[in-house]
C-alpha cells in the first residue's frame, strides 16, 4: 500500500498571504497530499512568507533555520518557500539556506503541482519566479480554511507606492478580478454555508481602475451586496485618498456592508505624510472621517501607524499623538517603521534610532489603548448583534462572536447558539480588545 504523503502550510504576513495559502492547499490535496497541522509529520513543508517588516523576515529565517534539523532527521522532506520574500529574495534563499528545495514567487501560485511533479523528478532546486503576473491568475482548487468566513480576492497588486512600502515590488500592479467572478464565488460560498465574506485586495478603493469594464468599487459592493445567499460583507483595505462619496453612500444604503472602516492614516503629521508619498494631509482625512461617521453614525474606525519614519522630529510624533486622540479610532494597528531596501525612504535621511522609535511605539499605544478601553466602555449596558464564531480560544464554556462593527462579544454558552448565527448580546463588561456581556434570547 502507498503510504499517504503529509503536507503543512505555515502562514505569516496579510489576508491575501492566508487566502493564498488557501489555494496552495488545494492544490496539494490535488496531487493526493493529506494535510496535517504538525510540522513532524509532514511530508512537504510549504512557508507562505511576508516581508513587509524585517521583524517578519527575522521570525521566518528562524522557522526555515527549524526547518533544517527537521531535514537531518528525515531526509526525504521537501522544503518549499513561497509569498513575497520568495518574490523578493529568489535564488538567494537558496544561497542561504541550500536546505530548501523550491522557490515559487507570489505571482505564479498556481504553478505549485508542476513545480512539486518537477522538484520530485529532478531532485534539484526548482526556482520559479515571474516578474510580472498574468491579467488573470487561473483557477485553481482551493481549500478553505473556516466553514462561516470567506476570503474573496479582488483585485492583486498595488500602484500607490508609499515610499517605506515593499508591497509594490513583491505583489506587482493592480490588476482586478472581473465583477462577474466575484459576484458568482460569493454567491458560491453562500450556497456552501458561508456568512460572511471578506473581499481582499492591498487597496480595495482602486478596484476596476485598471480597465473601464468592471466598474468601479461602489459598484462592486452594490453588486455583492445583492447576493442573497450571504449575510455579511467585509472589505480591507482601503486607501484614505481613494475612499470617496460614492462607496459611503453604498454602505449607508445597503444592508449587508459591516459598519466598519479600517482607514489607515500612517502618520499625523503632513510633513510626514508628504514624506510618505500618501496623497493626503491630515485635513483630508479628518474631512474624510466626519462624512463617514454623519453618513453612518454607528461605524466603527480603525487605523495603522508607523512611528519612527525617517525624518520624524519629537514634534512630528507629537502631531500623531494629538491625531489619533482627536479622531478616536475604536483601534489602531502600530508598527515600527522598519527600512525595506531599495524603497525610497530607505535611503532618506534622518532615519531614527531604534530605542527612539521603541519609545514612541510604547506612548502610541499606551495612548490608543485608553481610548479603545474608553469608547469600549461606552457598549456597556447596550445590546448587540453578534454572528456566532464558534468557541472562544481560552474557554471552551464561552462563545466568541464579531459585531458588524468588528468587535470581539464573549459570552457563557447557553446551548441554543448555532454556529454562522446571529445573535444578541447585552454587553456587561468592556476591555480594551474585547466585550463579555450575556446571551438575550
Ligand atoms: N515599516 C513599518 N510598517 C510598515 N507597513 C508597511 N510597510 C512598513 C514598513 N516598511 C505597515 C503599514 C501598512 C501595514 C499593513 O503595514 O502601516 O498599512
Ligand atoms: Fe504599501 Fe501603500 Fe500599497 Fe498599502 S497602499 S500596499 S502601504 S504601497
């Protein structure tokens, strides 16, 4: 009898590295692999890679390092390395880790069975890199990872080019899926039992804008929003410059769009959005904030920021601490600015100290999580309608649920809840990421 081969994904990075990782697996599954959780027993051990920050760059050399003693106990393991520091690093991933044995770029995914059929006939590094993706990125089988929420890519690339940012270089020019495929996959997932799903792109708000036939994004989503056999419709993430009246007005109306924006301001400071190549001053923004929360009143708003950007004064940072507290995000997603080669500001002066960048990290978030805690505890008291995720991750007697506005509610189980349900929640208790409250039948 043919023993059954094994494979494992591990996944870093962004949604679209996760749903990508999706589609490998299928792929896999497609050639007769079984897919396993423990990395031991694996036969094939794929890393999906992300090199937006070198701290992620940092953690996967360390996994693929891990990877190494696994191969000295199991020769017959095969290491393959995709996503954007395969994009990025081709060949040289060899260089430094002769480990590995294949190498597939971000924009040739679909290509994983041949170059598996082709590394297992050779025995030799197979590097397969394109430097430009297709229009389209074919079909391929794909494995979802939960059974209520769905990713559903919509457009690939990114022609923004914020000058800390590696993305343009790895994932390419925008290029947008036909409005009729995404219409007929989410329409798909619904009749597969899925409630929600989460339309994907690395800047949503320019979907279509690279061919004058599919519309543009509020079509998008008026379109999406028709679809009957689902219930609940995310998207991320949105450019601030590109969100405009139109995709308001379509979330207002419609019944199915989350009230929640993720916005991500980088920065509140113009001097350094201007360094930052972002298209927008922090006037617009806070323009942009006031017709969203008039337009939908009950949104909630959350953001990213970088501190330590070169050229960042301790007046400048001051600016952004000042912003947030003004805007009152519900959250805000902080990084450290960390230098991408061969992007601009890599090579900017003024770059800022670590320990200086630390600094203001910690003040940023000390100062941002007061806030969540506050508007938080602003739930207290209200009832909310959550769609039931399943068991919470610590306590298998409580359930978690996401309201539309993106927040975590856990509450006892009281056994009547069903899975991809919604429910009511009376919030009793607020933290500063999530809310407890009690099931209202
Ligand atoms: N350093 C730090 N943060 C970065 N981001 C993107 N590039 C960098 C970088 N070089 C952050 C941005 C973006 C988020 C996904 O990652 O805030 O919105
Ligand atoms: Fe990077 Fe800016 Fe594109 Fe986002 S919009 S992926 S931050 S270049």
């Amino acid at each position: 009898m043919l023993h059954t081969k094994y494979f494992t994904i591990v996944t870093y990075g962004c949604q679209m590295n996760q749903h990508d990782s999706e589609r490998l697996a299928g792929q896999l599954k497609s050639i007769g692999y079984e897919y396993t959780e423990i990395l031991g027993e694996a036969d094939f051990v794929l890393v999906n890679t992300c090199c937006v920050r070198e701290s992620a760059e940092k953690k996967i050399y360390g996994k693929i390092g891990e990877l190494k003693t696994l191969k000295a106990s199991n020769p017959n393991l095969i290491i393959g390395i995709t996503g954007c520091m395969a994009q990025k690093d081709r060949n040289k991933l060899f260089e430094k880790a002769p480990h590995i044995d294949l190498v597939l770029g971000t924009h040739n995914v679909h290509q994983l069975v041949e170059l598996v059929k082709e590394f297992e006939q050779t025995k030799n590094h197979v590097l397969s890199v394109w430097d430009e993706a297709e229009r389209l990125a074919p079909d391929v089988p794909t494995i979802r990872k939960g059974n209520i929420s769905a990713w559903v890519p919509i457009m690939y690339g990114c022609n923004n080019f914020c000058t800390y940012c590696i993305v343009p270089y790895v994932r390419g020019r925008e290029r947008s899926r036909p409005i009729e495929d995404i219409v007929k996959e989410v329409h798909q997932l619904g009749l597969e039992g899925f409630k929600e799903i989460t339309l994907l792109g690395q800047n949503v708000n320019s979907y279509g804008k690279d061919t004058d036939q599919y519309g543009d994004f509020a079509d998008l989503l008026e379109a999406v929003d028709q679809v009957k056999t689902i219930e609940r419709i995310r998207y991320m993430t949105s450019h601030p410059r590109d969100m405009n009246d139109k995709v308001i007005d379509t979330i207002k109306n419609s019944k199915k769009i989350c009230e929640y924006f993720h916005l991500p301001v980088q920065s509140g400071s113009n001097t350094i959005l201007k360094l930052m190549n972002r298209g927008y001053t922090t006037e617009y923004y806070r323009e942009l904030i006031a017709k969203i929360r008039k337009a939908v009143p009950h949104a909630s708003l959350t953001t990213d920021i970088i501190v330590g950007f070169p050229g960042e004064t301790e007046e400048l940072f001051q600016e952004t601490l000042e912003f947030i507290k003004e805007i009152g995000f519900d959250s805000a997603y902080t990084f450290l600015y960390s230098k991408r080669s061969g992007t601009p500001a890599a090579t900017m002066p003024d770059q800022i100290p670590a320990q200086v960048k630390k600094e203001r990290l910690q003040l940023l978030m000390d100062a941002q999580n007061e806030i969540s805690l506050r508007i938080n505890k602003q739930l207290t008291g209200q009832i909310v309608t959550v769609m039931v995720e399943g068991p919470s991750k610590n306590d298998e007697s409580r359930l978690m649920g996401r309201t539309a506005t993106n927040k975590i509610v856990l509450w006892d189980k009281q056994g009547t809840e069903e899975i991809g349900q919604l429910a009511k929640v009376k919030i009793k208790t607020a933290q500063t990421w999530l809310l407890k409250g009690q099931l209202i039948n």
